[in-house]
C-alpha cells in the first residue's frame, strides 16, 4: 500500500519561512502591523511547501469565523425556484459576493428569511448562531426591515444594506435607482413619447420609491403629466400583467412604458401581443435588471442593467475592511446603474 501523503500544515510553513506559528496565524488573518518583509517571507513558504490553510483551524486560532452570510427574502425567491422562472439576483449576488469573499480566505453562505415572519428574529439568531458569521449582507427588502437592523446592532454584527438608506447602522449601498428610472424615461421622452407609463414594484422595497420618484421627475422636468400613468406590482409576472392591462386599457393609452423588473416586463409584452400590438411600434418598452430573458426575448428588451455583482463584491470588501480596520462609510456608497439599448424601444406612433 502505498504511503499516505503527509499534509502540509501550518507548523511546516513556520518552520520553513523561520518564524513563529504566531507570526504564520497573522499574515493568514491578514492582521494589522505584520511587516511587509515578514508577510513575503510567510507567503513565499506557502506558495513554496503548497500549503492550504483549514478554514476550521483559522476559525479556531482567532475571533473570525470567515464566514459572510447573505439574507435574502425566502417566499420570493422559493416561489421563482418553483416556478422555475431564474432567480438571477440570486446568481448575480453569490458571483460578486462569492469571488470577492474568496479572495480574502472567506465563504459566503446564503440564508432565506421570511421578512414579514412573526418569527423572524428567532429564525435569524439561529441562523446567526449556525454560522457565526463576521458580517451579513442584507438585500431588499430585509437591509431595510428596522427589527432586523436592530437585531444586528445588539448583536455587534457588522452588515451591509443592499438597497436601503433608512435610519439605523449597517453599511448603505445603493443602485441609483431613482436616476436609473429618469435615464429610462428620459430615454423614451427623446423619442417623442408623451404617455410613459410605469409599472413599480411593492411597496416593502425601499428602491420601489425611488424609481417612481426618478420616473417622476424625468415626466416633470418634460412638461408631462404622470396622473393616471402608474401601476403597482408585486415583481410577478401575473402582476406585470394585470398592470400592463390597466396602462393599455386607458382612454389615452400608453405608447411607453418603464417596467421595474424583468418578470413583469414579460408579463406587459403577453398583453401587448394580445392586443395586438407591435413592439416597438405600437409600444415601447423598458424593463429594469436585465436578466437573461431579456436578452432573448423577441425583440431583445432594452433595459437598465442592474449591477448586482458590482454592489454584492463592494458590500463583502467593505465588511471585511470594517472588521480589519473599525471603520466603514457613513455615506451611502453608489455604484449606478447602466442602460441597454435593444429592439423594444422606438419613437412614438403617429396619431392613427
């Protein structure tokens, strides 16, 4: 039989580099005050003798657990699952967040909460207590349920909110959203479109606001009256449906219209085939996120492509620094938004 090979560890990569395992602990920890000369010599052994550090042996050595844990809403995100219908926030979310806590020694694991559960708090302390996590990213709508704020900060959790500039701790990030919704729709006003209608999202969903208020302004700004020009959904596709039915049924009906998510947007082009419609030269049409769909449907939507990796990468660095260093930003950090132009979008019909 042949023999096992010995394994690497951490006592090996000291006895090589000449130092103490202390010193090995705390250039694999990335603690401050390790001399740059110290951390090559360190480095330079590991890189040499091909030694992986054990993530439970750094769990045990020090206060970090090198775990971040992302909360995201249980009930949408299982009923896209089962219906199959992509959970690309959920993808997008796990690339940025995955790759970013990777290159610091960290894994991400991903927890669906309830946010309206009545036993809120007593799912997320157990989940906080399986894990043991360094730091929490919160995406919408928990980064800005307060009793989940609250409950980090007693906690002395560090966090970051996705979409949300509330009231209370946590490191704030943001999408843009309300200057996403005026590019869209000052996009449309320049090629001539006078009724745009938008199809938001619910209301638990701080950016949901945001985006009115940007499709708000852009309509202002234009001269242009916004009346009975705004539905509400639920980011279903039953919902987008329902509201694209409203919008097209009104005496003046809608030549444009500004959709919040992907999955309503589908549900607004089934009632514009109903109805016979053309897109784009019966109506136009942008949707918000950009998921995969959309760059297959027929034709092609254009959208605001919604950063999502960018934002989860940022929030994970910025839990990290913040358990390095003590400090965080006390500004919301912006990454913006992006819009692509594809085949839903056109000028304005001529009156029939």
């Amino acid at each position: 039989m042949p023999k096992r090979r010995q394994s690497v560890t951490i006592k090996h990569v000291a006895a090589d580099a000449g130092v103490s395992l202390q010193t090995v602990s705390r250039v694999l920890n990335k603690a401050p005050n390790v001399r740059p000369e110290m951390a090559r010599r360190v480095q330079e052994a590991i890189d040499r003798l091909g030694y992986v550090p054990s993530l439970a042996a750094q769990r045990m050595a020090g206060a970090h657990s090198y775990f971040i844990l992302a909360l995201n809403d249980r009930e949408r995100t299982i009923a896209d699952w089962r219906r199959r219908q992509g959970t690309d926030w959920v993808d997008q979310m796990l690339l940025g967040g995955m790759l970013t806590c990777a290159e610091h020694g960290y894994r991400m694991i991903i927890e669906l909460i309830d946010t309206h559960s009545d036993q809120l708090e007593r799912e997320l302390l157990a989940a906080i207590a399986a894990v043991q996590p360094d730091g929490i990213v919160l995406t919408p709508p928990h980064s800005g349920n307060r009793q989940i704020i609250d409950l980090l900060e007693a906690q002395g959790i560090s966090f970051a909110r996705i979409g949300s500039i509330r009231p209370g701790g946590g490191i704030k990030l943001t999408m843009d959203d309300k200057r996403a919704a005026r590019i869209a729709t000052e996009h449309l006003v320049g090629l001539g479109h006078r009724r745009i209608g938008f199809v938001a999202g619910p209301a638990d969903y701080e950016l949901s606001g945001w985006r009115i208020d940007g499709w708000r302004a852009a309509m202002r700004d234009a001269g242009l009256r916004t009346d009975d020009l705004l539905a509400i959904g639920d980011f279903s596709h039953a919902s987008g449906r329902s509201a694209a039915e409203y919008l097209l049924a009104l005496d003046d009906r809608v030549t444009a219209v500004v959709v919040s998510n992907d999955q309503m947007t589908l549900g607004t082009l089934v009632v514009a085939e109903e109805r016979g419609l053309r897109v784009p030269v019966d109506l136009s049409i942008v949707s918000f996120d950009d998921t995969p769909s959309m760059r297959h449907a027929n034709p092609p939507v254009t959208a605001i492509v919604q950063p999502i990796a960018a934002v989860s990468a940022r929030a994970v660095q910025l839990i990290i620094e913040q358990r390095r260093t003590g400090h965080a930003p006390v500004d919301p950090v912006v990454i913006p938004a992006e819009m692509v132009f594809r085949g839903t979008t056109g000028p304005v019909p001529e009156p029939s």
